[in-house]
C-alpha cells in the first residue's frame, strides 16, 4: 500500500463554495466550484440550506456549525457562522445596519482515484478536533478572498445580489494538518447504525459522539452527510435541509425521525411511507426548493459492521 501523503503533495482538488452577504450585496453565492453544473449546486444547495438556519441565533451565541457532504462524485466540506469568529475587522464583518454578516464557507473536491490512489480518493478531511482547533486558519483565507475582496463590489443591475466566482481547484488545506485515516470502531445502538443518506431519514446523535462520528462519515461510503450543532430538530426535518445525520448543540439523545411533505415523523408511532404530506413552506431567507432525488443503495463494511451506503438566496435579515 501507498503510504500516505501531506497535503502539501497533493494536486489541487478544493473548489471553493461561498454564501454569504457583503457591504452592498444581499446574500448570495460569492464562489461556486468550477465543475459544477446545474445538477450539482442543486445538490449541494441542501446542505448549505440545512447549515443556517437559526441565523440570529447563531449569531448571537457564536454558534458554529460544520459540516460534510457526500455523493458519487463529489465530497464536500463546510462551516457556517457568524463572520465575527473568523475576522476582527468590524468594517468587513457587520452590513450598513449593523448586522453581522452570517456566512458559510466551504469546498469541495470530487473524487480521482488516478491523483488519489488511496481511500478516500480525494485529500481528505482533517479530524473535527483539528478543524475547530484551526478554524480561523482553514477557513479565515476563504473569507477574506471571496467576502472582504468583494466588500465593495457593486451587485447586478437586478435585484442585490453578485455573480458567483469559479472556484478554481486549489490546495486549501495548511498543509501541516494531518487528514483523517482511520476511525475509532463506531458505537451506536443495534438498532440505529451509520446508515446512508435517503433524502427522508434524518438520524440524530448525541455530542459524545460528535468526534468518532465525523471521522467515520468522513471515510464512509457516499451518499452520506453530517451536520454538528444544529440548534433543533425542527430545524434538521425541514424540507429545506438535507443531512441524513445530525448532531444538535444541546443534546445527548440518539433518535430516528423521518421528513415528510414538511413535517416530522416518528417512525415509533407513524409509518413515513403512509403519512399524508403537505406544501413546505421556506422560512424567510431559504434558497427556493429543490426537487429532492433518491439515491441508489450500496452495501458496504466499515469498521467490521454492515452499513447501507447507498437545494440559500434571499436571505433574511441577519
């Protein structure tokens, strides 16, 4: 077996992915991946919808949440937070009133198993205890080139929002950090194991797990997807998010519930497949919705258990 290189030696692969607000711009995507097409930002736009909700909230209690995203062809990484966190700059942080600028930065890399021979086939995530840890250094530069670079650019002569950037494939990971190779063996009940992501299913998992979770997502079989610090379950079930796992700021319990034309269901008192639905309406600031798709099912082993592997913009005023 190859061994494992730094990040420093790898090929660019990171394409950046940036939402957020400027001085005279509403909220808008401000970096898109170059290889995205149509199909693909639709996918991905669940995952960012899914990161910021409770915006006045988070800011307010300096909440941030990371997340990771997975299908066939592409692995993504991302935070979402208040811009206080990242800079000290107040001038580039705050709009013209006063608010604080709530922003999700990220990237995403596809999968090459020519450039990348190993497993996971793409460079890799460092440990969630490393992200936090170098928060500001990982996503501090993203920041400051896509958001503060466009500060006082001025937005598209309809409504007020800026052109996307192409986020050209980079090396965005410092390259001290070491990337995650191996997860500890996962605890979790027999009955609720890692599962992948079916568009429906949402598990919920308590912070003890936050670190040994994210290291086995991280290295599972895609489609899969982890959101950490979301405020609530209401939040994660909404027809506007699209993590198949989450783990919630405040919280120790280890549950399954189900999306379900906009509401929740409990698959211990209702059958998800019977249940009557109904429109979902976007809270304010939600991207328009997106038409979910059902992913195909794989059967893989991770850690020596079985595993079934198998769309942000008006913004509201935060």
């Amino acid at each position: 077996m190859m061994p494992m290189s730094t990040p420093s030696e790898r090929p660019p692969a990171w394409e950046p992915l940036v939402f957020g607000k400027t001085a005279k711009a509403d909220h808008s995507y401000l970096a898109v991946p170059a290889s995205f097409g149509p199909d693909d930002r639709a996918w991905a736009e669940g995952f960012l919808r899914g990161s910021r909700h409770q915006a006045s909230y988070a800011c307010a209690f300096r909440i941030a949440r990371f997340f990771v995203f997975k299908n066939l062809t592409y692995c993504g990484l991302g935070l979402t937070l208040p811009s206080t966190i990242l800079s000290d700059d107040k001038s580039k942080t705050f709009d013209s009133e006063g608010r604080e600028v709530y922003v999700t930065l990220g990237a995403v890399a596809r999968y090459d198993e020519t450039k990348f021979p190993e497993r996971p086939h793409h460079p890799g995530i460092p440990e969630l205890g490393t992200l936090k840890r170098n928060l500001r250094a990982i996503f501090g530069p993203l920041y400051e080139e896509f958001v503060m670079g466009r500060w006082d650019e001025e937005p598209l002569s309809e409504g007020r929002t800026l052109s996307p950037v192409s986020g050209q494939p980079r090396n965005w990971l410092p390259s001290d950090l070491p990337v995650i190779s191996w997860a500890p063996p996962f605890v979790s009940d027999p009955d609720m194991d890692l599962q992948p992501d079916d568009e429906d299913r949402v598990n919920f998992w308590p912070l003890s797990e936050q670190d040994n979770l994210w290291s086995a997502v991280c290295l599972a079989k895609p489609p899969i997807s982890l959101c950490v610090n979301v405020t609530n379950k209401a939040d994660a079930l909404t027809q506007t998010s699209r993590f198949g796992n989450v783990i919630l700021e405040k919280s120790w319990d280890k549950g399954t519930l189900y999306r379900v034309g906009g509401r929740q269901i409990d698959p211990n008192t209702e059958n998800p497949s019977q249940a009557a639905t109904k429109k979902d309406l976007p809270e304010e600031g939600a991207l328009p919705p997106q038409e979910p798709k059902r992913s195909s099912l794989f059967e893989v082993k991770l850690f020596g258990r079985k595993i079934i592997d198998l769309n942000l913009p008006r913004s509201g005023k935060s």
